[in-house]
C-alpha cells in the first residue's frame, strides 16, 4: 500500500513539475525597476531598468524606453526594443513622476496588483522631477533599484519615513476612511538620490507634498519609531534625542460631533546637548519643550489635512470602527468638523555621554 502510494506522489511531482515554465536568467532580461512620466500630448513614457551583472560580480544598469497612450501599450513598445523577454518577477520598486501621480496612477497600479509574478513589497515611490532621470542613474554597486530600495527600507527603520510599500499603499487605495500616501525621491547629485518629502494622495491623484521637516511629526501619526533621532532647541541651548521610541493611539472622545483624542508616547535618551551639564530640572524641561513642539506641529498638520479633505492618519477609518450605523456619505462634512486633541508624552530615559 506504502509502495503504491509513494508512486503517486511521484507521479504527481512529475506531471506538475512539467507544468513549471522554466527560464534561465541568461536568456531574459529581469526588470528590477519602474518608472512612468506624463510628456506632451498627455502620452505616458514608461522606462525599464534591467541589471547588467559584470565579471567584476558589480551589477550594473541598462534602461529601455518608450511611449505610449496606456500603460498596456508601453508594455508592447518596450518588448519590441528587448532582445529577450522582460520578466518582472525581481521588481523592486516602482516609481511615478509627479505628472502621472497627479492625473492619477490607478491605472498602474492596476496592473501591478494583476500579475501574479511581482511580489507585495515592492515600493512605490513619485519621482520628484522624472522617474526616468532617476533610473537611469549609477547608485552604488548593487544596481540601482536595489539601491533605492534600500534607500527606502533604511529611512523606514531608522529615519522618518513611515512603512509603506504596494501592499500598504493598495490597502489604503481601496479602504474607506483613509488615505494613501508614498516617499518622494529626487536626484540632488549625478550619483545621490534624496528623500525630499511625503506625496499624499486623495484616492489615487497626488493632492500635496510634506517637506522633510515635517516627515518626523507625520510618522509620529502614522506609524512608530523603533530607532530615531531630533534636534530641539531648547531656549538657547541645543539638543540631540537619539534612538527615540515611539508609538500612538487614537481614542473616540465624543460623538456628534465628533472628537478624538491621538495619544503620543515617546521614550529617547540624549546624545548631545550644548549646555554644561543636564540637570533633572534640564531633563524636565527638555521633555516639556517636546512635548509642546509635538502638540503644536502635529495639531497643525492634521488641521491642514482637513482643509484639504484628505485623511492619510485615518481618523475615518477608525471612527468607523467605534460607530454604529456609520455612513461616509456624511462624513466629509463632518471630518472637516473633526475635533483633534493631540497630547504628547515625552520620557528621558538616558542622558548619555553629556551626563
């Protein structure tokens, strides 16, 4: 019985793995990043980047481009440029310049979310002149869409870039009650790519852009810091809270109108501090000056996000959850009435080497 059981198994291996299209690697070309840009005539230039792998074990890069009036279409034109097939199943990241974020990128990220081969963490970024001038770039030696990933990933962790990437980005596309939102990168130097701030979108059209000094309070809203690092001025001296320790919670305070309270819990310790040395009654001010600057920047943040009728925290999403009977055919209106009470709780845990 064992016998005749184990040559069914093996039947069935067999027949599946014929199943299997096999492709070796010399005779494709894996695209690993991106890009599309809006040109004249409102026609769509879609650039792929492909590595060149170099006997000295350095990747390198090599870009096709073309243009279309779809994205279907650009799939066709660049395949004809291709002396192999393209294959996506090693994308890495994908990334929109800010024409097309701003008309709408619904109709790419619709394909991305249908093909089966390309993984959900692939990141999204918008392109903050052209996604081809990015591509087509030299960063580093591990190829350049391996580099911007790890670019992202690494502000991710340890800097103030909230998580994101497809799957994040499609589940806050189509959810009610909240906003979508990505990373902007931008070419500063021939080899250095930057994080120039945060594109929020409405639906699927980019409607604003954080600048960098904002993208540490936004995180504060939107995710958690597990690593991270501020300066505060702390009247005339200056001070540096390292490997900060963060995370937030959102209670429903009253109904009708609505008001909420988002509650900030923050734990650092302090690396440098321009003064002579940190007194208790230093620590208790210091902690007192975050927390003030907390309130104020992230009350006013989520105050211009209601005069833009966008939502990237979420507050309809989660009111949702704590409300019977809720109908977000009415609930424009009333998050524009929205009540926000930000309230901070900063702790010095350490004081470092200042101490």
């Amino acid at each position: 019985m064992r016998i005749r059981s184990f040559f069914l198994v093996l039947a069935a291996v067999i027949t599946l793995s014929g199943c299997v299209e096999k492709e070796i690697i010399d005779d494709v070309n894996i695209e690993m990043g991106v890009g599309y840009d809006l040109v004249e005539d409102d026609k769509i230039e879609g650039t792929v980047m492909i590595p060149i792998f170099n006997p000295d074990k350095k990747i390198g890069n090599f870009t096709y481009s073309a243009t279309a009036t779809s994205s279907r279409d650009l799939i066709q034109e660049i395949q004809r440029k291709s002396a192999q097939p393209l294959v996506t199943g090693s994308l890495e990241i994908a990334l929109f310049g800010e024409g097309i974020a701003r008309k709408g990128i619904r109709e790419f990220t619709d394909a991305f979310e249908r093909d089966a081969s390309i993984g959900a963490r692939v990141y999204f970024a918008v392109a903050d002149e052209s996604a081809k001038r990015i591509l087509s770039g030299t960063y580093g030696n591990r190829g350049n869409a391996v580099h911007l990933s790890q670019l992202i990933e690494h502000n991710m962790e340890t800097r103030n870039i909230p998580i994101t990437n497809m799957h994040l980005f499609l589940f806050d596309l189509y959810q009610e009650g909240k906003d979508p939102y990505l990373p902007i990168l931008k070419k500063v130097e021939p080899e250095i790519i930057d994080i120039v701030g945060i594109a929020l979108f409405k639906d699927d059209k980019l409607m604003s852009e954080l600048p960098p000094e904002k993208m540490f309070f936004f995180k504060l809203l939107t995710d958690k810091f597990s690593e991270g690092a501020f300066k505060l001025d702390v009247g005339k001296e200056k001070v540096v809270i390292k490997d900060l320790d963060s995370k937030h919670k959102i209670k429903l305070t009253k109904k009708d109108p609505y008001s909420i309270t988002v509650e900030i819990k923050i734990k650092g310790l302090i690396r440098e501090y321009t003064g002579r040395i940190v007194t208790p009654e230093i620590i208790k001010k210091i902690e007192k000056e975050f927390e003030d600057q907390v309130n104020k920047e992230a009350s006013a943040m989520i105050k211009d996000f209601q005069e833009q009728g966008i939502d990237p925290v979420g507050f309809g999403q989660f009111i949702k959850s704590k409300t019977r009977g809720f109908d977000f055919k009415r609930w424009e209106d009333e998050y524009k009435n929205l009540t926000v009470n930000v309230q901070t709780d900063m702790i010095i845990t350490e004081v470092g080497i200042v101490e």
